[in-house]
C-alpha cells in the first residue's frame, strides 16, 4: 500500500509515466516515459528514495559507511555501443564529468536483445548521469527490433527459518523477494560491484536457468538460404536474439532437406524455432 503511494506520488509530481511490471518476480521492471524533464524528475525522485531507504536500513546495521545508490537500467543492446563510445571513451567521459560509477554489462539479458546498464553514486551523481544517457539514446536510436527483458517469475516454494524467508533456486536457497532489497544493500556494501547480468548481484544461483536441451528441425534446402542470410547474417541474428546455439548441418547428397540443431534452455529454443519459421515462410526478408 506504501509502495503505491510513493508511486502514485512520483507520477503526480514528475508528470511522467511509471509503470510497474507484473509478476511475483524477484525483480520487477520500472518503465518510464515523457519529455526528457520528466523522465529526470522521475529518476531523481527514485534515486532520493532508495536513498533514503539505504539510510533506513543503515539505522539497524552495524554498517558505518554508506553504501552507494544503484539503479540498473535495461538498454537495447543496438544502443550500447553508442553508450560505451569508441574504445571506451564516452562512459569514461560520463564516469569522469557525473562522478558516478557506470558499467554496461558484457552479455545480454536472459531472453531478450537488452542489457544492463549499472550506475552507482550519489543520488545528484545518478541524475547527472541519467541525463547524458538519455541524451545518447535519443542521439542514436535502437536498430532493428528489441526484445525485452521480462524478469522470470519466483514460482517455488517459499521456506521460512529462523525467523527468513527463503525460495529454492538450482541448488541454493534464496532469501524471499520481499527480503531481497534489504539484503542487495548490505550486499553492495561488501561488494561495490559484481558481474552483471545475475537477476540480483551478489546472490549466486538467482538467475538459475533451466538445463540446456537439444531440439532438432528439418529445414527443405531451397529454403536454408533464407535461414542462413547473405554470408551468415541472418543465423548470426537468429543465435543473439535467441540466446540459443544453432548448427546446420551439411548437405548430405541426394537428400532435399537440411538438418537444424538447437541447443540452449526451453526459452532459447522456442524463441529460436519461431524466429526460423518467420524466416523460412517468408515474412522477414
């Protein structure tokens, strides 16, 4: 009810869009839209809460120094380079004139063509920042189509001890989503900075993806060259959007068809299949 409230407030005051995700998810995604002042408003009134919420949560830990504000951002991978700039010197330029630590991260999110963008600092720091970024992306809009990062729901079972909520993911034990923010701060104060692209830093195992399996597809050859692409473009394509591995097997003599691999997670692959039917009935060209 709380965090309705605050929302309700950040929309009024900003005058911007916010929408919350859906989803019993560890982690949700917050989308802002509206002139670009409003989009600041908005990012400046979220990095004052958390915040404020890191000063709340100091009060009860033995913590003395403050932790860094951190928001990640989701940002279409066709835009990252243009965010990293020409061997690195636009984020060290953002880094150098904000003062706040910025990190795209390597690899793209689970399922999706987006990435995540890591900016760390004071709340004025985030602003700062948040504004050459805007001004970037505006600069140098997204090419091709973006699939979005959708969060994966925490559909297991919830176990208390000692007083914690825990869910089990893979082999490890997580504390429950409710628990995750305070925990993420005290984890930020060990730890100014992890690997991205975990669901939550700093918790192995969050982003457990399910076993990797094989799917085999049989393709007519008069179609694999819309599959293939000039020179291997459109697999190429096909394999970063899908996440999943593809190999195409040889021509076998006398044969009029083609054999497809697949390899990756149930996700990976049906993203993969769908991709290569559009392609192979001709919607895509």
């Amino acid at each position: 009810e709380d965090n309705r409230e605050t929302v309700k407030k950040m929309r009024e005051e900003s005058g911007a869009r916010i929408n919350i995700s859906e989803g019993n998810c560890p982690e949700r995604i917050v989308t802002i839209t509206g002139p670009t002042d409003t989009i600041f408003k908005a990012f400046a009134m979220i990095a004052y809460k958390f915040e404020e919420d890191i000063i709340n949560s100091m009060s009860n830990s033995p913590a003395t120094s403050k932790p860094p504000v951190t928001l990640r951002l989701v940002v279409p991978a066709s835009q990252c380079g243009s965010l990293i700039g020409k061997g690195g010197s636009k984020i060290k330029e953002m880094r150098e004139s904000t003062g706040a630590q910025v990190q795209v991260a390597g690899d793209m999110l689970p399922n999706s063509t987006e990435r995540a963008v890591t900016i760390s600092g004071t709340p004025e720091a985030i602003i700062q920042c948040v504004k050459q970024i805007c001004v970037v992306m505006l600069e140098s809009p997204p090419k091709g189509a973006t699939i979005p990062y959708r969060p994966k729901p925490a559909s297991t079972p919830v176990i208390f001890s000692g007083g914690q909520a825990y869910t089990i993911q893979g082999q490890y034990a997580i504390p429950h989503p409710d628990q995750l923010t305070k925990l993420h701060q005290l984890a930020m104060q060990q730890t100014p900075f992890t690997p991205l692209g975990q669901a939550t830093p700093a918790f192995p195992g969050l982003d457990a993806s399910p076993p990797a399996s094989t799917h085999e597809l049989t393709i007519p050859n008069d179609l694999i060259g819309c599959i293939i692409g000039r020179q291997g473009t459109k697999i190429n394509e096909i394999r970063q959007m899908s996440g999943a591995q593809i190999k195409i097997a040889n021509a076998m003599e006398g044969s009029s068809e083609r054999q497809i691999t697949i390899t990756g997670t149930p996700a990976n692959i049906s993203l993969a299949q769908y991709l290569i039917n559009i392609l192979s009935t001709g919607f895509l060209h």
